[in-house]
C-alpha cells in the first residue's frame, strides 16, 4: 500500500538508485558493453551522493540517537563502497570470482564496524 511506509523520500531514492547502480553492475559484469554502450553506469553516483547528502542533512533534524545510528551505518557503507570498486578495478586476475570477492570486500566494512 502506498505511503505506509515511514521512508523518507530522499531515503528512498538513494536506496533505488544505489540498487539500479548494482544491477548495472552486475548486468555489465554478465554482458560486457550491455550498459556502457548507452551510459556511463559511474553517472548514477551523482544521484546516490545527492540523496545521501540531501538525506543526511534533511534527517538531522532528527534525534541524536537515531543520527549517530545513521551515521554508524553510513561511514562503513561508504568505505565499503570504496573497497569493493577498488577490487573490483585491481581483481582481474579473479577471473569470474572477481565480483563476489568485491561484494565480499564491500560488506566486510558494514560488518566489522556493526558495533562501532
């Protein structure tokens, strides 16, 4: 049902772009030239920089609690990220497990720092 959800609309939007980013991805990683050949799939981190920015800053009007959760979560995720683009970049020599050692190095971030 619509609007029965308490996200936000910039919470939203940064969740969808990040999941169409991944799809990209990993359409790409299936069929190299499937996506590139009609965009940059790299364009759409405008997008999840704006919503995560516009979300961060519209949200701290929020209690401190529930912004250093956000925040908690949001730094690993980022480095995360990071990680994973840069193995991705560097993992040729994977071969077809490239993609999950990256996905791999990318959670492991999310999940170290859980309890910082």
């Amino acid at each position: 049902m619509i609007g029965s959800s308490n996200m936000s609309i910039s919470r939203f939007g940064l969740t969808v772009s990040l999941v169409v980013y991944l799809s990209f991805l990993f359409a790409e990683y299936l069929r190299p030239g499937f996506v590139s050949n009609a965009m940059n799939v790299h364009v759409l981190w405008i997008a999840i920089i704006g919503f995560g920015a516009y979300d961060l800053a519209v949200e701290s009007r929020s209690t401190s609690e529930e912004r250093k959760s956000r925040l908690a979560f949001f730094w690993p995720a980022i480095v995360g990220i990071l990680l994973a683009l840069i193995v991705w970049h560097l993992g040729a020599f994977f071969g077809d497990m490239r993609l999950f050692f990256a996905l791999a190095v990318g959670i492991l971030p999310c999940i170290l720092l859980k309890g910082s």
